[in-house]
C-alpha cells in the first residue's frame, strides 16, 4: 500500500482512538468499560498493523496478533466476570 493511503488512515485511526478514550471516560457502568476497552484495542491493532506496513518491519504486526490475542482474553474474562461474580464460576 502506497504512503499517500497509510498517512490519512493513521491520522484517522489517532482520532478514533482519542474518540474511544473519551467513551472509555464518559461510560457508565462496568460493562460499557469493558466495550471500551475493547474498542480500543482494536483501535490499537489497527495502528499497529498501518505502523507494520508504513515501516516495513515485521514486529509491529506480531505485536498486533499478540495484543489481539490477550484482548480476547481478556474480553471474555471481564464478560464472565460481570455475569456470574467471577471469571471462573
């Protein structure tokens, strides 16, 4: 992908992420935090992965799948959490 397409897509995806720290703040209860903060990790891996392709190096999209992978995770902990008062009952 040329430079002229990442540049606007990663200014794009910075507002976005500014845009989800100010629901992340704004949210009411615990469940629309964890929405957020899902939301913004995938805005995370989305610079991530325009960061990869702009510089050419490789690690920058490890990071993503890393991230990706722990945010599942962590989604799926935080969701089990609210419904049942703890992550593993």
């Amino acid at each position: 992908m040329p430079a002229v397409v990442i540049i606007p897509a990663l200014f794009w995806v910075t507002l976005l992420l500014v845009a989800g720290g100010l629901v992340l703040v704004r949210a009411r209860d615990a469940l629309q935090r964890v929405v957020a903060l899902d939301l913004l990790a995938v805005i995370v891996i989305a610079l991530l992965a325009l960061l990869s392709q702009l510089r050419g190096q490789a690690y920058y999209f490890d990071a993503a799948v890393a991230l990706a992978l722990l945010s599942f995770v962590a989604t799926v902990a935080a969701a089990r959490y609210l419904d049942s008062g703890g992550p593993f009952g």
